[in-house]
C-alpha cells in the first residue's frame, strides 16, 4: 500500500517503477517530467487525481493487467510552459483503465496503443477523448504548439467505451476560447493538431 500526493518518476533523470499489486494512491503522477520515466502496471490498482505521460520528457507507460483509475486528465504527450517537447506512450495490453478527459499528443507525441496480447483490455472514458490539440498555454495561431496523438486498437478482446458523463464531465476546447462543457462525451480527432484513430 503505497499513498503519496505526487508520484514524480524520471524528474530530469532515468526512473523505473514496477507495480505488480497492491493499491498505489496519488494525487499527481508526472511520467518523464524532463526525463525518462517508465511505469510497469502488471497487477493491482494504481489511483490517480491526474496523470502525465511524457511531460516535456520521455514517458512510457505499459500496462498488462491491473487497474489503472484517473479521475481526472489522463495526457499522454503534453507540452506544458515553454519546455522541450518529449514523447508519450500508453501501451495497454491487459487490465482495465478509466479516465475523465484522455489527451493524446498535448503540444507533443502522444501515442496510445489498446491490444489484448496479454489478457481482455479494456479503457472506459467518462469525458472526452482528444487526439493532437494544443500544448499549456494554448496558442492557436502557433502551429509549433499543436501536438500529434494518435489511438490504436487491436485485438478481438480491447475495448474502448467513451461514456455519457453525467453533470458535463466532459470538456472541450473546439471553438479555440476556454474549456467548455461537453456532457456526451466525445472522440475529437485533430483538435488544433494533428490526431489519427484506427
């Protein structure tokens, strides 16, 4: 049983951490904050309040079984306050995982694969899920602040359900103002940047 307010791995450096049971209870969880992190989820429930794959550094997360339950954003790729872009990658082949708002490709690469090598995957969104939008702060007009993000999913067994979020959990950002409330919940392919679901 482990509970922290901030998980932090690979802060400028190299971090691994492997979880294999057990619950692990965080508010924040930045993966790759300007360096390497890598998280290994086999077995056992992982909360979060927020999570960062790749901050401005290099995340990977790889998840085969377990559960993995952010209330709140889930950003794989995200650029955020004039940082060197990095790269994120989610790669899901076992377990369940379920986010509010999921960004792929927030100001940088972001990549999620879905797959049932391991075990039935399956990844439930209550909110939006957007593939290549823009980093923190947004600035339309820069091209050079639009990430990439793109959504795989194979396998007779990977699920992906994007719910109806009651109460407006959903947000997005579509008209280039603030966030605004989408309580359907959406798939947003390209959202000021350039996204790819297949």
């Amino acid at each position: 049983d482990t509970t922290a307010n901030g998980i932090e791995i690979g802060f400028s450096g190299t971090g691994t951490m492997n979880q294999s049971g057990g619950p692990v209870n965080t508010y924040f969880f930045p993966l790759g904050f300007g360096g390497i992190g890598i998280y290994n989820l086999s077995d056992g429930a992982l909360n979060a309040a927020s999570e960062t794959v790749g901050y401005a550094g290099t995340g990977n997360f790889n998840q085969s079984g377990g559960t993995n339950a952010v209330t709140g954003v889930l950003a794989v790729g995200q650029l955020c306050c004039g940082n060197s872009p990095g790269t994120g990658t989610y790669t899901m082949t076992g377990g369940t995982l379920t986010t509010g708002n999921t960004i792929v490709g927030q100001g940088e690469q972001g990549s999620f694969v879905l797959n049932d090598t391991t075990a039935p995957a399956t990844h439930t969104v209550t909110g939006n899920l957007i593939l290549g939008d823009l980093s923190i702060p947004a600035n339309p007009s820069d091209p050079t602040f639009a990430g990439n993000g793109s959504y795989t999913i194979t396998g007779d067994t990977a699920q992906l359900n994007i719910q109806f979020a009651s109460g407006g959990n959903g947000m997005g950002n579509t008209n280039g103002g603030p966030d605004t409330a989408n309580a359907n919940g959406a798939l947003i392919v390209g959202e000021f940047g350039t996204g790819s679901f297949t």
